[in-house]
C-alpha cells in the first residue's frame, strides 16, 4: 500500500495570506436604522458606539471607520451612500473584514445581500454577522445568509403591506395629508392637526388662477412669480410651467382631495407609479377650507381642457389669444408679424387655417379692430343693462341649475357600488364553489358591460354638471362686473373684456360680433377703420 504523506496548508483559501501571519486584521463597522425617528436615532448612536468600542478593544483587529447609513431603507441599496462606500473601500484593499449588527442591518434584499457577499468574498473580505453568529467565509455562512435574508425580505414585504393597508385604510375613512412643507397655500395646524389656510401664501394662488383666467398661459405666469421674487412651494426663485400647471389643476385648492394619485409598484425598489385605474382612489369633498371656490376651479379646468382642444397651440401671448375666431371655418385668430424688419413693422391677426385646404375669405384684424368693436358692443350692452343683467340672472338660475343632475349622478353612483359588490361577491363565490366556468363568465362579463354602461352615464352626467357650474361663475362674474359699470366707456379696458367677453368672431363680410359670456351676441358695424380706405382681404 502506497504511504500518504500530507502536506499542511501555510496559506487562506481566500486571503492568500500566510495561515500563521500575525498581521492585524483591518476592521470597519456598519451601522443603519431605516427612519429619522428619535428613538431610531438612538438606536443609530448606540450601534456607532458600540461597535468603535468593540473593535478597538480587540489587540488583532485594526479599527478602519464606521461606516453609516441614517434614515435610509435597506431593501435596496442605491441610496445607501455609506454602504456603497464601505463596499468600494472593501474591494479597493482597505477592510479585511465588516462586522453588523444582523442581516436585517446589512440588507433585507436577498439578491442584493448574497451578490455583496459573494463579491466580497471573491477578495478575501469577511463579514461578520454578530446577531446571527454568521461568517460569510465559513462554510455555512452563505447557507444562512440565504435564509436570513429571505426571511429579512419577507418581513420588509410583510412591514410594507401593512403600512400600505394602514395607508389605504386612511383614505378610505377621509383622513388626508400631504406634504405640507411643499404646498402654497395650506398647512397643518399644530395644535388640533387640521388643513388650515396660510392667507400669505392663498394670495399667491389666487393670482396664479386670476392670471390664467385672463388669458395668461402657465410658462408666462411662471415668468411673472419669477420676476416678482415669489418662492415657489419648494422654496425655489425660479418657477416652472409645470408647477404653475400642477397647481392648476390641484383639486386641494376647492378645498377637496383626490387620495393616491400614485402608488408604489415595489416595495424593494420603492418605484412610484401614477395611479391609472391599477388601485382604488378616494375622492374627499368638502375636506378643508378653500381658496379657489368650486365653481371657480372647475372654470379653470373647462379652459385647460379648452386650450388644450385647440386646432393650435394656445400661446397667450396677448389677451386676443384664443379669443378671436374665424366665421368661415371656426379656427383661432394668430397674430402676425409684417415687415419685421423695416419701419413699417405691423402686428395683425389672422385665421390661423387661412391656407389650409379651402382658403378662408375672413380679412385679417389689428388690435386696434377688436378693441374698438368690443368697446362699440359693450357700449350697446350697457343701455339696456337692467334687461341684460336680469336675463343673465334668470339664465344662471334655471340653465346652470344642476338640482337634477345632482339626483342622477347620486343614483348612478349608487349603481355602481352596486355593479362592484356584485362582481366581488360572485367572483368570491366562484373562488369557493365549484361552477360551471361558462355560466360564471357569462354572469361576470354582464357585470362588466352593466358598469361600462353605467359608468358612461356617471361620466356624462358629471361633465354635464361641471359644464353647468363653470357657466354660473362666468355668468355670475358678468353680472357683478355689469352692476359695477356706472356707464358707457370711452376705451377699451383690459378688466372688462376678460369678465365679460367669451370670445368675438370675424366675418368675410367685415364684422366683428362681440359674444359675451351670458350668450348676448352685438355685431360691432360698421367696422372700425382708422381711415376710410377699405381694408384688402388678405
């Protein structure tokens, strides 16, 4: 029988390093809590303490630094500044070994957590888990940190979907928050933790919404908070059409509330996602004091959703845009430039589809036109302004009535809860019997096209009553501004031509016919000319 002589190891597997070196070990700590709580932070504190104390006190370790995360979850670690340091210090040669507190501390992502161990692990670097008595180069280690770290993801999964239902629960029973610190115009009062209006602040959105109304588009009433030093709700000098927009169309400023717009997609990547209908909203009415009234803010959403409709972008660029119309084929008026670059330069205002397919014959307009013909028009409204306003007042109360809209939409609303239990129950029902599958689909699929159906109604009958809504507040700011007119005007006024005019409309034949907001319709003739030549059809 042959002899075997065996030949001990003199260096690590995984160091490389001589087995009876006598080279202190380069150590580094790792300490994190997940939130900015006091008791959190206290937890933070004794963890740094804790283990500087307990590596400097062993004579074979070399204490390197702690290395720290504060506030910062650990199911992923793309956030995690002092983790991701501590890694490329590890792989760079500096720390032959990192000790945490538990697989939690380290990572509650398994992926994650074994592709950091076996990386480091490749380069001889050990991790010490003191919780769990775990070393990643021992043999078991990844075993167990396999494990541990499911289990560690599985609690996060379970902590995230209690918060979500925690969350949920929430809205479903009315409570509201938001971030405060980042809103214009509303925050928390500290005592009795109600949305209280900041009336500084309420100034502020009340121009952003004045400054639409009257024809401003979001990029120009950016420009002018811009210009005028006013913070942003973030605390910014330089504002944002997208903000303005926002802001806009936040329905807070009615003093209601849309809860989860947006919802997390993953509780690992913490990925947030705009809500399309994948889970539940809960719309709150009525929930705080407003600072836009209702009628007000559905006003401004009719004119977003006008401008938007628009055959050409709305530019806003004067109080004409969007104001002034083709008869010939219904488009906007745009203003042109000619001889921009000589002496003669003139702005007009011209169909914007004057050339597109079949020529338009409507003439061309110059500010001095509209503002004359409104001026001729409002002159007329006023000698009969007592017929105007009280034709104006009977039309707000029985047009803009919405008494039985309101019955039908409640109905509706009531169907569709109906329609939805339904649904739950027999899809509940064909989770716990046995069925026949046709019949079930047959069932559930009538359910599908009854709240299809319905909901298209709901949708209609809301439109319908938001239109109604919009139209009192034009009437009702025609009818104030009516009564506050002691006369006939002499020029044209800015004020008066945003709250009293829907828009004015230009003929082939030369006229001008002023619509204003109550539907009365004056024909400004003959058409202002500065001089008395005819003007060419252009």
């Amino acid at each position: 029988m042959a002899k075997v002589k065996t030949i001990p190891a003199t260096i690590s597997q995984f160091t490389a390093a001589p087995i009876n070196s006598t080279r202190k070990r380069r150590v580094a700590g790792y300490a994190r809590v997940s939130t900015d709580h006091e008791d959190q932070a206290t937890s933070y504190e004794a963890q740094v303490d804790y283990y500087t104390s307990y590596i400097k006190s062993r004579d074979d370790w070399e204490f390197i630094a702690i290395y720290t995360d504060e506030g910062i979850s650990a199911t992923n670690t793309k956030k995690r500044e002092g983790f991701k340091t501590m890694i490329a210090d590890a792989l760079a040669g500096k720390i032959d070994l990192i000790i945490t507190k538990s697989v939690s501390r380290f990572a509650r992502n398994t992926v994650d957590s074994l592709t950091t161990v076996r990386e480091l692990k490749d380069k001889g670097i050990e991790i010490y888990f003191e919780k769990e008595n775990i070393w990643t180069l021992d043999s078991k280690g990844e075993l167990l940190i396999t494990i541990m770290s499911s289990l560690a993801q599985e609690e996060s999964r379970s902590i995230s979907e209690n918060v979500t239902w925690g969350q949920r629960k929430r809205m479903a029973d009315g409570k509201v928050s938001f971030a405060y610190s980042r809103f214009l115009g509303l925050d928390k009062d500290k005592e009795t933790g109600q949305i209280v209006v900041n009336p500084k602040q309420a100034e502020t959105v009340k121009l952003i919404f004045r400054l639409f109304l009257q024809g401003k588009t979001p990029h120009a009433i950016a420009a002018h908070l811009t210009a005028q030093g006013v913070k942003t709700p973030g605390g910014k000098d330089t504002w944002s059409q997208q903000t303005v927009r926002r802001m806009l169309s936040n329905e807070k400023y009615k003093g209601d509330a849309l809860l989860q717009k947006e919802f997390t997609v993953d509780f690992l990547q913490k990925k947030l996602k705009k809500n399309e209908g994948e889970v539940p909203q809960y719309y709150v009415e009525g929930n705080h004091e407003a600072i836009i009234s209702p009628a007000l803010f559905d006003l401004v959403q009719e004119e977003l959703a006008k401008r938007s409709r628009g055959k050409t972008r709305y530019s806003g660029a004067t109080i004409f845009s969007n104001k002034i119309r083709c008869a010939d084929c219904g488009s906007w008026y745009g203003s042109k430039v000619w001889h921009s670059t000589d002496s003669y330069r003139k702005t007009i205002y011209r169909c914007n589809s004057k050339y597109e397919g079949t020529k338009c014959e409507t003439p061309y307009v110059t500010e001095e036109d509209v503002k004359s013909a409104f001026v001729s028009a409002y002159n007329r409204l006023v000698t009969e302004k007592k017929e105007i306003i009280a034709n104006a007042e009977l039309v707000r109360k029985t047009l803009c009535a919405t008494d039985v809209l309101q019955i039908e939409k409640q109905r509706l609303e009531d169907e569709l809860s109906m329609i939805v239990s339904m649904t739950q129950s027999i899809v509940a029902e064909n989770a716990r019997i046995a069925q026949d599958q046709d019949e079930y689909r047959k069932r559930y699929d009538s359910l599908v096209d009854r709240y299809d159906e319905t909901k298209a109604q709901y949708d209609s009958v809301a439109e319908s009553i938001a239109a109604k809504e919009a139209k009192s507040v034009r009437l009702a700011e025609f009818i104030s501004m009516m009564k506050a007119q002691k006369g006939v005007i002499s020029e044209f006024d800015i004020g008066l031509w945003s709250s009293t005019v829907e828009y004015v409309t230009v003929d082939r034949s030369k006229g001008i016919t002023v619509t204003f907001r109550d539907g009365t319709e004056i024909k400004a003739l003959p058409w202002p000319r500065v001089s008395g030549q005819p003007r060419s059809v252009v």
